[in-house]
C-alpha cells in the first residue's frame, strides 16, 4: 500500500480530512524519529515494539587489495510485531489459504 493510499484509508477511518491525517501522521513518525534517534525503544500497543540495536565492530577484507579491515559498529532498527498482531495476520493468511 502506498502512503497516499494509507492516508485515504485513515482518513476514512477517522471521518477527518486527509490533510488534517496527513499532517497528523508526519508528527507521529517524526516523534517515533526523534526517539529512536535518542537510542530508547518505543512500544506502540496492538502494532509492536521499535528498537535501535547497535553492531559491534567487524573483522572484514577488502576485496581488492585483500587486506584487512575493521567495520566500524553500526545502528541497526528492529521491529518486533506485537502478539495480537502477530495472531492477527497469521489468522488471516490461513483464512486466505482456504
């Protein structure tokens, strides 16, 4: 589904225009955003859990010269679907299956 498409639905939805959703949306995934980016995790009930996971560093080769190198760590997001969620989609790909 597109975002425009995701807009129209929600707007739907609500009964409220899609520009007021829109708007509504933006400040909604720039506050998921800015605390992800504050490395703390963010729970959203019934959708799952948002988390920024860190690497460590790693042992590589360049490819060319083959000599060694060191990755630096990285910033890795998880997502961890909810259980009602999880549940949810699973009933409904059996029902599909049928």
């Amino acid at each position: 589904m597109t975002h425009a498409k995701f807009i129209k639905e929600l707007a739907g939805r609500l009964g409220k225009p899609q520009t007021q959703v829109r708007t509504l949306f933006k400040g909604i995934t720039e506050a998921i955003k800015n605390i992800l980016e504050k490395d703390s995790d963010i729970f959203i009930p019934e959708l799952g859990t948002f988390r920024v996971k860190e690497s460590g560093e790693k042992n590589s080769r360049n490819p060319q010269t083959k000599e060694k190198i060191i990755l630096p760590p990285k910033k890795n997001l998880r997502f961890s679907p909810a259980a009602g969620l999880k549940r949810e989609v699973k009933s409904v790909r059996r029902e599909e299956d049928e």
